[in-house]
C-alpha cells in the first residue's frame, strides 16, 4: 500500500490477518475503548466526551472489521462509562465482537483507585458483566498491581481461574506482567494473551516476553503503541525524524508507521489503538495493510 491515509475507507480490520484468542478469532487490528469517556484529553481527566461521536466511532470500528475491544469498567470520566458506551452502541453484539476486559484494579463512584483482594475479582467481573449486559466475559485480563511487579500473582490469578471455572469467564488473560509471572499463571490455568506497554524504544525485556508469547502461542496485545511515553496523556505531536521519513516515504503518518511496526513483530501481536476520532479510527485500522520493508524495521528497531 502507497497511500494508507488516502484508502483508509476501503481497508478493514482484516488487512493484518487473523489471530486465535482460545477458540475465537479476532481480527490483529482492535480497539481499545479507554480513550472514549473524556473529551480528547488523558485518561483520568474528568471532562465528558461527546456521546454521539463516542458511540459512532464504536458502530464505526465495527463497520470496519473491528471484532476485538478492550475495555474496563474503571474506564470512565464523570459522565461516560467506556461498557455503558459499548453496550449502548453495540449491542445485541455480532457474534464474532470478542470484549475483553481487566481486573484487579478498581474505581470507586467518584474515580478514587482502589485494588480488588482475591475474593472481590468477582464482584469486579460481574460490575462488567451488568455494564456490557452480557452473560459470561469473552477475556478478562488480571492486570497486575504495580507493587506487584516481579512478585506472585498466583492467589489472583487462581481466583480468576475459578470464575472461569464457573462460566462467567471465557479466556483468561494477564496484563503488566513479567515472564515470571506468566510461566505462573499458566501453571493455574490457560493464558491465551498478555497486555503490556510495548511500541518503538521498547526495552529487551519487552521484546523478550514479546518473542516468548509468540514462542507459546498467546496473543501480545501491546498498549501505547501510538502514544509511546506520552502514555496516558496520549499521542506527542512530533516524533522522531526517522519514523516521520518512513511515514512519507508510504504517504502514512507517524502513528500508522508505529502501528505497523509493532503488528510486524509477530503474527500473535494484536492492536488495540484508542481514540476517540474517526479519522483517527480509520487511519489505526488502515495501517494493518501497511507494510514496513526489512531496512525500515531495523532503523526502527534501534530507535
Ligand atoms: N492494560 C493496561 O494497563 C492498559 C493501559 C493503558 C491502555 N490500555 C488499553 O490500550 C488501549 C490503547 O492505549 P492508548 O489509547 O492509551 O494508547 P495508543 O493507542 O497508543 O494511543 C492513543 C493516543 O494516540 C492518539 N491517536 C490514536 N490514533 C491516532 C492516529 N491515527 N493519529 C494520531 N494520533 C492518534 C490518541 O488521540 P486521539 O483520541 O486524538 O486519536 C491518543 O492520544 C487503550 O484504549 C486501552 O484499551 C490498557
């Protein structure tokens, strides 16, 4: 492909193929819904986002292929809850709309964090079953505590595994977690992805579980891809020389280039790019057709 930005209205979330989450199969370009409650701003900022344009980048992204987003019920500003956006767009869901979700990190009715003890997972996992009013979770991700680093997550990851056990949980997966800690979880029960910050300038150790995942057949669904180390303030508005001299050379911009790099890592990595902007959905979803050459991934690869 050329020109991504200019044919974006005619490539689907198909273009970068498929990929098996246990037995269902999603598209390797997703969405990733955090960015819809607030209005453009970081995540954690309190202003609304415009409704109707939230829920028609939803219908959008579904239009569009999109059959795999990620979503948490601690994703909401004072007015906009990103599952009441979801169910409200979506629902009665296509058959193959694969939700995944995370746990273990909480949010009280006025924002303030808090973090789920074993035994309250499943009032976590049912808080997102009411809000996509659905019957049984597609993925829900542990997504580890920071203290947590480099530590045990086995008594939350068994706790979620006996959900699972009785029906509420399709596929489990983990989220900010080490390889340590995902050889641990897979001695509890089956893995199917790990979730973790992952783009250019990614450090050994991200690459390292990157290639271990793929090694063992579980999906690596990288998050701030796009924003980098803007992280939840979101996307910088320059980037570096090299990535903006691939974008040209393609007629593709900044944030496709960082897309296609990372879905070129490995057929088991999968995209979730948020936003809350349709052109900027239709361009996420057009970088799957882009194809970086061999010397573009190594220029990138040093960034
Ligand atoms: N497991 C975890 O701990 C965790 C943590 C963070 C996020 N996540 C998940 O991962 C998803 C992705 O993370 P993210 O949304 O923070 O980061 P991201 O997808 O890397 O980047 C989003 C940022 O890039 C901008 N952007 C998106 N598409 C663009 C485009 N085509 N051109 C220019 N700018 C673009 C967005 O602004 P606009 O809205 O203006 O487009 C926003 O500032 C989230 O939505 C969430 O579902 C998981």
């Amino acid at each position: 492909m050329k020109n991504p930005t200019m044919t974006s209205k005619t490539i689907t979330a198909s273009a970068a193929g498929t990929w098996k989450l246990g037995d269902l199969t999603v598209n390797r370009i997703g969405f990733g819904a955090m960015r819809l409650p607030q209005n453009g701003e970081a995540f954690g900022t309190n202003t609304p986002s415009d409704r109707d344009r939230a829920i028609a980048v939803l219908r959008r992204a579904v239009e569009l292929g999109v059959n795999h987003i990620d979503t948490a019920a601690f994703y909401f500003s004072s007015l906009r809850s990103a599952n009441e956006l979801i169910n409200s767009a979506l629902a009665p869901y296509p058959d193959d709309l694969v939700i995944a979700t995370k746990v273990w990190p909480g949010r009280d009715p006025s924002g303030n964090w808090w973090w789920a003890e074993p035994g309250q997972l499943r009032g976590q996992v049912e808080e997102n079953l009411r809000q996509l009013g659905r019957d049984h979770l597609d993925v829900v991700n542990l997504r580890v505590r920071p203290s947590r680093t480099g530590r045990s997550i086995a008594e939350h990851f068994a706790a979620l595994a006996d959900l699972r056990q009785a029906g509420l949980i399709r596929h489990l997966g983990i989220s900010n977690a080490t390889q340590e800690q995902l050889a641990e979880a897979r001695r509890i029960a089956p893995v199917v992805c790990v979730q973790n910050p992952f783009g250019i300038g990614a450090r050994p150790e991200d690459h390292a579980l990157l290639r271990a995942c793929g090694e063992q057949g579980i999906a690596f669904v990288p998050f701030f891809a796009i924003a980098g180390k803007g992280r939840e303030a979101g996307a910088s508005a320059t980037d570096n020389d090299d990535i903006l001299s691939i974008a040209h050379a393609h007629g593709a911009t900044p944030a496709q280039v960082r897309l296609a790099w990372t879905l070129q890592r490995g057929p088991h990595v999968l995209a979730i790019p948020g936003t809350g902007n349709p052109d900027h959905l239709a361009a996420n979803i057009a970088a799957g057709a882009l194809r970086l050459t061999d010397d573009e991934m190594t220029r990138l690869d040093t960034l």
